[in-house]
C-alpha cells in the first residue's frame, strides 16, 4: 500500500525494517493456529459459542495520555492508558506494545486509520521494541489495568516531517487460543514536525461564548426595573469549573476569535445587579452576583486586545427564518432589530468596538434563502461549512476559506473534519486524546498538500461547547503553540484573503439542507405567536408615558423567541414563548374599565360617568374612551349615538370620564364603552351596561302627592278655623264686627314647559 511504500533512494526506517522482519511471522501464526484447530474427521461440530469481542478486539486498550502531542527530537514520549479484558477468559502472558509508523500521506489516509477497529497486519504500525514493553503476568476477564510506556522519541526512528500512525497494542495467550496473538489495539497519530516549516497554514479558531435564554420578559415595579430569570442555571455555567468560566479561563491564553452572542453578556450584567429568579408561583431574590461579576471582569480583561465577533442579539435561528419565518410578517425586522442591537450591547458591557459583519447558521449549513435572510439583516459575511458547501471540482488540496458568493457577500467555509472533531463526549480521557491528536494530524498533512500554496483554514467548533469540549479544543491548540506548521489568524482576516479561483462559490440547493437540522427548525407558528405578541406590544406601547420600560425587555424576550438554542426543545421554546405572551396580556390588562351597572336617568339630560382603572407603575395617555348607544333616542353631547373623550392616568390611579347625555322620550338604551388607542386600534375587552330615561319616576310622582295631600290637609285647617271665628262673633253681636283678612291664596304659576334639570344617577 501507498501508506507502507518506501520513496526511491532514501534509507528505510527502523519501523519499516522491523516491518519486513517480523511480516512473515505475524502473517503466519493464523494461519498455523488455522491448520491445527482442523477438527478430525467425523468429529462432531463444537458448540456455538456464546458472543463475546474475540481476537484483536479482545481486550478494549483506551490511550488517556500523549505526551508531549507534538514531540521534538530531544523528548521523551510518554503513553498512558487502560487496558479492559471483554473477553469470557483470563489473558496469560499480557504484553503492552508500543507501536509506529507509518508515515500516512494526506488528509485521507488520516481518516482511513481512525476508522479502523481491528489489528491488521501489514498494516498497522508495527512494535518499537521489546525494551519498551509493559507486561502484566493475568488479565482476567471484566478487569482493568493502567499502563504507562515511556521511549526516547529518538528511539521511534521517525524519518521525514509528516503525520505517523501510532498505536497501542496488547498480545497474550488464553486457554482457547494458546500462541501469542494481538488481543487488542488502539491507534493515534504522532505528527512529526521538528522544526518550524517555511509555508505554514493561516488557522481561525472560533471561540464561542452562546448559552440558552435565561431571562424573562418580566421585570419588577422598582426603579431599577429587577430583572427576573427562568432558572439560576445559568450561575451554574459562569461559576469555577463551569462551561463558561472554562471557555473564558482557557481562551485567555489562546490565538483565538471570540464570537459572542450579545444576550448572554447582558444576562450576566443583569445577574452582577439585584435579581430575581421564578420559583414556582412565586420568586427568590439571585445571590449568584459575585460569580456574575467576575466572570464578566475576567472576559472584559481578556478581550480588550482581541478580536470579536458580535453576532445578533440571543443569536436568532437563521435558517428556521429562512425557511419556515421570513413569510410571516414581521419575522424579518426582529432579525435585523437583534443585529442593530449587538455591536451597543457588546461596547456598553465589554467596551470593545466587536465586528458585527457575520452571520453563523447552525452547523455551517446554508442555501440560498439562508443566505439571502442574513445579508438583509446586514451581515456581509456568512460562516459556513465544507460539509454543507462541497466542492465541486477535485481539488488536490483544501482550498482557502473564503469564497465570493454573489452581491458582495463572502462565505467563509469552515472545515468540516477539524470543526466536527469536538462534538462528541469529550469527558472520557481516551476520547479526549484521540482528538486532540487527530486535530493535530489533519491540520499538518492539510499543510502538506500544497505546502507551495499558503492557504487560510477556518475551525467552527461546536456553538455551545461543554466544559469537557472546551478543555479538549485547548489542549489540541496548545498542540500548535510552537507554530511549526500553522500560524494563528482571525476571523475577519480570514474573510479577507484572496479566493482560491479553483474553490466552489455556487450555493448548495435548498433540497441539500440536512435533514437533521430541518426537523428541528422553528416550525412556522413560532414566528406567528410572535407576531401576535408584537402586535399587542405595540398597541401597549402607545398608551405608556415610559415606553421605554416595557419595550427593551419585551423585545429582547421576542429575539430570545428566535434564538438557535430551542433547536431540538420545541417544547420549552413553546413555554418561552407563551411565557411571553401571558405576561404582557397580563400587563395590557392592568389599564381596564371598571364594570358598570345599570342607569337610570330622571330627566331629559344627565351626565353619565365611566370609570378607567391604571394599576400599572407608569402613567398611560394617549388612549381615547369610546361611548355608543343602540338607541337614537339616547345621544351623547347632542350630537349622536357615539361620543369620544381623551384618558389620560397616572400610574396607580383611577380616572372617572363623563359624558353629557340627552334623550327625547322615556325607554331604554343599550351602551357600549371601549378603550381605543389614538389610531383608532382596540384596547382592551369592552364593557355594556343600561340607561333607563324615565322623565317623571316614582319617587317625583311620590314627593308631589305628599305635597298636594299637605295642600289639602292645609285648606282644611283653614276652613275649619275660619267657621269657628264666624260662630264666635256671630256670639257675640249681630255679626257686624271688623273683617279679619284671610291667608293669601297660593301663587302656583302654569306649569313650566321648560326642560327638566339634570336628573340623579343610579349606579350600583
């Protein structure tokens, strides 16, 4: 194989000397165990044993250390690991090999011996030596044993600069199988670069600083207006040790460009500060700010000379707005609200000018739409990935990560084998190891390839790296510290360098979008609940004498709506979401009439009052109180059936609104009162109640018989007073005394034809 072949005219290696010698025997010992395992004629066929790992897969040999990862000629190399017996017999005789070379040519062959599980002869590496050996007397089935070997690395006989396969391998004999054999193997890589080479690679390393929403619309009625979170988990990931804390600890000593998402610094600025975190029905005051203080302090520092990247305010999901939101009305002007926001949001709290030039769909994955949804919220740049954006053409070599794609925008390709090689579980110290190695083994045979044709590569490692995640991405750049074959660069240089005129710039279809990454999308009525919450916030604004309250929080909550971490959580992006909604409808209810009963009205006109309610902190204004009445003959300032007045309340206050009335004949009206705002747009529920108009009530009619009953009682007196007089002085002469002068007769008038005045209100 090309892997194993010699090159013409050049002395072989003590690897490949030892290849040759030891090919035959190795080849042969199978064989041998092959002939004399042949069952003798007519014996019966053993019985079928029970599954269990068998041969080079044997024994599980996990590599937890190499080190130094990139050794030079003067050091010792030392590997450490752990060997498990899965096999159901105990292992006589246990040698633990040390094995190289050897040298692999090309990104491929990289590839090619990572994926390979069991031994194979010929090809795998072969042993260093016997003085170089860990032996262990038993290995019995189900236990573990650690290991540790330890060569002089020029005792590897390494040759030529370039990627070696190294390996780890355990013989022994068990009572089945009683000749030594290879139980089990482990491979790595071993790049070999002893001096600095004269075309090196430029590498950007992006570095991620995004977590999930934490944060509610919600804030408190105090001055400061305390913010109030979901959960406290986000204090979980800024303490020592957590997720966050390890990417800003490890990152301030890497050549790295830090992409950060706006809303998680102002998250953690709002948790330096009072707090509030939702417990059940109820909240709990944050005492997590002294975290909250130093991990900013701590980033402020470390990035006062580096290059950042801003990307839109809670890093909106590109691609589920490309293709299940820019549709719904609206969905668009939020994207390019998160991206006005970002660059103000980073100076005010990092006080560094960040790029806000780059938009970053999930996993590098673009179409066109994706595409054309981040260009119209500003962004110029588009970091994708080689597994998204395949070449075209058979390029020998890894081409440059810039490319032009059309309307002045430039995709920056990402290289998918060194960006994926993090994704996976990162805790375990083997898994660790074989990618830091691999990393280091891609990036020097990527160099190799053109090593005349300097080229400028992209790392876009997961977006939210676990603690785990980010210790192994630092230890494989700790692995280039030595620049011998790369050389650190940025992302906005990056974005920079000459194309390669050779390297693919035509879109994938949209047909090629995985679909992996479709099925998590924002499915399309995420975008229409926010457009019903933005309908109502608007509408709310409008009546606020401090807008400004109730704006900021509540927009930032609809960009978190948005944000790529609900990827695969349709359910708490749900929650979210009617979080939200309830919240403000909530709020816009807090400015309500107050519920009338029925009116009766005694005369031909009266004043009707209606009660508006303000339980909000803030005042409200600009709203406009609309009365209308199911009857002609009920009509509001002479002038019909409607009638409006202006409502302006101060917060915490209740503000009584009359309207002069008029009616021409006794009966019943039905009246509707509602809010408006001043362009005309519904507030609130509306409210009915009845208007009785009686001209004459019972209790008039009631007054004026007491009062003409009083009359009549009156004249009696008088009548019967006055006959006693006459009988007296009839008595007393001949009846010819002095007239007495009689009581004046009442001056009642004609009854008035004029109007009534306003009559008494009935109301509850």
């Amino acid at each position: 194989m090309a892997e194993a072949a010699d090159f013409q005219g050049t002395r072989p290696s003590p690897a490949r000397r030892w290849l040759r010698r030891t090919a035959s025997a190795v080849l042969g010992a199978p064989l041998l165990a092959g002939l004399l395992a042949v069952p003798a004629a007519g014996a019966a066929p053993a019985a079928e044993p029970a599954k269990a790992p068998t041969g080079s897969r044997t024994v599980a040999v996990s590599l937890n250390t190499l080190s130094p990862s990139v050794p030079a000629e003067d050091d010792t190399l030392t590997v450490s690991g752990t060997l498990t017996n899965k096999g159901k017999e105990t292992i006589s005789s246990a040698e633990v090999d040390l094995r190289i070379g050897p040298r692999l040519s090309g990104r491929g062959e990289v590839d090619d011996a990572s994926k390979r599980s069991a031994y194979v002869p010929g090809v795998d590496p072969v042993t260093v030596g016997d003085k170089y050996t860990v032996k262990f007397p038993k290995l019995a089935k189900g236990i573990s044993q650690d290991f540790t070997l330890t060569v002089p690395v020029d005792k590897l006989g390494l040759d030529d600069p370039g990627v070696y396969q190294l390996g780890v391998s355990v013989s022994g004999r068990t009572t089945t199988t009683p000749y030594e054999q290879v139980l089990g193997i482990e491979r790595s890589f071993l790049p070999w670069q002893p001096e600095a080479s004269d075309s090196r690679t430029k590498l950007t390393f992006l570095w991620p600083l995004i977590a999930s929403p934490h944060v509610t619309a919600e804030t408190r009625s105090d001055e400061q207006q305390t913010p109030v979170f979901t959960d406290d988990e986000l204090a979980k990931e800024l303490a020592p040790g957590g997720r966050l804390e390890q990417m800003v600890s490890l990152g301030s000593r890497l050549p790295v460009t830090w992409v950060v998402d706006p809303d998680l610094l102002a998250s953690v600025a709002a948790m330096a500060g009072k707090y509030v975190v939702e417990s059940g029905d109820t909240t709990v005051p944050g005492k997590n700010q002294a975290v909250a203080k130093q991990w900013l302090t701590a980033l402020e520092k470390v990035v006062e000379d580096g290059k950042v990247i801003a990307l839109p305010f809670a890093d909106p999901d590109l691609a589920s707005i490309a293709h299940r939101g820019k549709n719904v009305s609206g969905t668009l002007s939020h994207l390019q609200n998160a991206s006005a926001v970002a660059a103000t949001t980073v100076e005010t709290i990092l006080h560094v000018k960040p790029s806000t030039d780059f938009a970053w769909p999930v996993n590098g994955a673009v179409d066109s739409s994706i595409v054309d949804v981040a260009t119209s919220a500003g962004a110029h740049n588009v970091i994708a990935r080689s597994d998204s954006f395949r070449e075209t053409t058979e390029l020998p070599y890894t081409p440059t990560a810039a490319r032009p794609i059309g309307g002045g925008t430039t995709a920056v390709v990402a290289d998918a084998r060194l960006s994926t090689l993090f994704d996976g579980d990162m805790s375990r110290a083997g898994s660790s190891t074989r990618a830091v190695q691999k990393f280091l083994a891609q990036t020097l045979a990527l160099t190799e390839q053109a090593p005349d044709n300097e080229r400028s590569i992209v790392v876009a490692p997961p977006r939210m790296p676990t603690a785990a995640q980010a210790q192994t991405m630092a230890r494989a750049l700790e692995g280039l510290a030595g620049n011998r074959w790369t050389q650190p660069s940025d992302l906005v240089a990056a974005a920079e360098v000459k194309p390669d005129p050779r390297a693919t710039s035509k879109l994938p279809r949209a047909s090629a979008y995985p679909k992996k990454l479709r099925a998590q999308e924002l499915p399309t009525q995420a975008f229409q609940d926010i457009r019903t919450t933005q309908g109502s916030l608007d509408s709310f604004e409008t009546i606020l004498t401090q807008p400004e309250r109730v704006v900021t929080p509540f927009g930032n909550a609809v960009n978190r709506s948005m944000s790529t971490s609900w990827r695969g959580r349709s359910l708490e992006a749900q929650q979210y979401r009617d979080a939200v909604r309830d919240y403000l409808q909530t709020l816009t209810s807090e400015v309500q009439l107050i519920e009338k009963s029925d009116v009766t009205l005694s005369g031909r006109s009266a004043t009707i009052p209606v009660t508006v309610q303000n339980k909000l902190v803030q005042g409200v204004d600009r709203l406009v109180l609309r009365l209308t009445s199911d009857n002609i003959r009920l009509k509001f300032n002479d002038d019909g059936s409607m009638a409006e007045l202006p409502v302006s309340i101060a917060g915490g206050h209740s503000q009584s609104v009359k309207f002069d009335t008029a009616t021409s004949a006794n009966g019943r009206a039905q009246v509707t009162a509602r809010l408006y705002t001043e362009d005309g747009t519904q507030y609130g529920e509306e409210m009915t109640f009845t208007v009785k108009v009686s001209e004459v009530t019972p209790t008039v009619l009631l007054v004026i018989a007491g009062g003409l009953l009083l009359l009549v009682l009156a004249g009696i007196r008088m009548y019967s007073h006055r006959k006693r007089a006459v009988a007296s002085d009839t008595a007393d002469g001949n009846g010819d005394g002095p007239e007495q002068p009689s009581d004046p007769t009442p001056d009642t008038g004609p009854e008035s034809g004029a109007p009534s005045g306003t009559g008494e209100k009935v109301d509850r």
